[in-house]
C-alpha cells in the first residue's frame, strides 16, 4: 500500500459538517488522508454512531446463519424476505445480489428487517436475463447465498435513481465486456452467460481484485470511529457510503471494498493523467448531494428512501420508521 503525493499535507484528518435536511442536526464527518493501490484510492470517513445496537448482521451473514430466507414471487421486481431469527436484526443494503431463485436479483433498497419480523416485500431488479427457471441444484423458490454486490456507479444509479429493468440489464451487459477486457477472459458463465453473479464467481476475476483487497484490507484496524468510506477511480471520485455504526460498517467491509476493488479492475488502470483526489474533493463531492431537493419514496410499512440530487450528484438516503438514517449511498451519476 502507497500513500498518495502530498499525503502529509492531508495526513491531519478534515473535519466537514454537513446539513441534514428534514430538521436533523448537523453531522460531523471527518475523512482520512487517501490510501491508494493502483487505480483505487479509499477514504475512510470517521464520526459518531448513531445507535449502540449491536445485533444487526449483514444479509451476508443472515443468509449463511440461515436465519433469513429470500422468497421468489415470480415479480422480476419484487422480492419477499423473512427474518426468522429470535435475536438479529438483519441489514439489507442496496446493491446486494441475491443468487438463485428463477433469475438473480440486486436488491434496490437498504432497509433493516426486524427479528420475527413475518414476510416483507422489498424491491429489486433482476441482474441475469433470459433465464426464468431452475438454474442446476439450485431452489427455484428460494435465493441460496448474497456473496457479491453490484460492481458500478452506473448500475447504482439504474437500481436506484433511473428504477429501470432495461437500463439495469445493460449495464450488466457493459459491466461483464469492461471486466473481460481488462481480465484478458471472458467471464460470462455457460450456466448463465447474462448473469452478473456468475461473472463475478469467474476465477481471473476473484484473484485480480483479491489484489486490491489484500493491499488495502487492513486499513480499518483499531479505527472505531469510522461510519463509512469515498472511492475514486483513476483519479476521479466515484461513490461513497455512510452507516448507522462501526460495528454494521465494520461487518460490511469486506464486501464493499471488494466490490469497489471489481470496479477499479473493471475500469483499468488509465495512469495518473488526472489529479490526485483529496479530502477536500471529498468534501465537495458528499455536499454538493445535500444541496439538491429531498425526495421522499416509502420503501415498505418500516422505511424510506429520501433522494437528493445536485451538481451531477445523488445521495440514497435509508431512513427506518423512527427517521434514523441506517444508510448513506452517494453516486456521482455524470
């Protein structure tokens, strides 16, 4: 791992506050000197948590302690879940990819599904076209595992801001020709050649970000203040999240830098013809997305999702039904 030119001007961490709309006070963030791996540069963003519960898992983690099931309903757009558990709480974030069913699915809000909580419909697009059936020993019913997440502002934005099945399924299309070009495979699977889950399982694929994760894994050791993270991509800024706590951050980790390491691949390594990124970009970057108009969208009977867009920049705003904001997705969108 490198740090970027100049890093010791910017080794002080910057303190930024950015106005909450709806009546909420003002929220420090403070984000970190840049760490930088080939094309990939992390900022981790520090500040307070919002809430002390410590019983929520990741749909990851819930999948594999099988306390959530994933119910097909045969509605490319929709989705029921189901948290069986007595105790957890389970983190649902935009972007996961649930596998199985009759066609994969991304799921297209973030939301907290309560233990005991019965069947809840949540939305989503479908991220492998064609197929509408049993795919081998897979349950046609029920989605088996959520390892991967989308892999693109570009999809972000189709899930999340366009909402069209089209337009997600194109950018599958772009996602898997970027990655197989700059792979060297071609990593459409014969089991399902339009599946975006299948193309990521590809193994050339797995190992060269498994570079990028290994370099910069270890960045959030002993930091128990930090909420969230910024990335940029060949120099430009590309997205960032923002959580409720450390300990669901914490848990998220792993995948989403995973995810942010898929994209830089995807992208490739144009060199460093543009300038370096830094806290102060960040800054302009996550406050351009407050400024633009608050849009409200109910979610399900326990959540929202507010909207705001501004100078070329969303923000995706999960609230529960106490107004807490679980989530934070900013997408640069041009």
């Amino acid at each position: 791992m490198k740090y970027l030119s100049r890093s010791s001007i910017y080794a002080a961490i910057l303190i930024i506050a950015i106005a909450v709309v709806g009546g909420h006070a003002q929220e420090a963030y403070r984000i970190s000197a840049p760490y930088a791996y080939k094309n990939l540069t992390i900022f981790l963003i520090h500040g307070k948590n919002e809430t002390s519960k410590t019983n929520i898992v990741t749909l990851q983690e819930a999948m594999k302690m099988q306390i959530l099931r994933v119910y097909e309903t045969s509605d490319v757009n929709e989705l029921q879940v189901e948290n069986i558990s007595k105790q957890f709480d389970v983190f649902i974030q935009s972007g996961d990819i649930v596998k199985g069913g009759k066609q994969d699915r991304v799921l297209a809000i973030s939301i907290i599904i309560p233990a005991r909580s019965g069947r809840v419909s949540i939305e989503a697009y479908c991220v492998e076209s064609g197929r509408w059936e049993k795919r081998k020993n897979e349950d046609a019913r029920q989605f088996s595992s959520s390892e991967e997440r989308i892999v693109s502002k570009d999809l972000k934005v189709a899930a999340n801001g366009a909402r069209s099945q089209q337009e997600v399924w194109s950018k599958v299309a772009e996602a898997q020709k970027k990655l197989s070009s700059n792979v060297g495979v071609d990593v459409t699977a014969n089991a399902s050649g339009t599946s975006l889950q299948l193309a990521l399982e590809n193994g050339k694929v797995a190992a060269s970000a498994d570079e990028y994760v290994k370099k910069l894994s270890n960045l959030t050791a002993g930091k128990t203040d930090v909420i969230g993270y910024a990335f940029a991509i060949n120099g430009e800024i590309n997205s960032a999240d923002i959580y409720v706590s450390n300990d669901l951050f914490k848990k998220l980790w792993p995948r989403m830098l995973k995810a942010a390491a898929v994209e830089a691949l995807a992208e490739g390594d144009r060199g460093g013809n543009k300038a370096s990124p830094n806290p102060a970009s960040v800054e302009a970057f996550l406050t351009d997305a407050e400024k633009g108009k608050a849009k409200e969208r109910p979610t399900s009977e326990r959540s929202k999702v507010v909207t705001r867009e501004s100078n070329g920049t969303a923000v995706f705003e999960a609230r529960d039904k106490s107004d807490l904001v679980v989530h934070r997705n900013y997408v640069k969108v041009n």
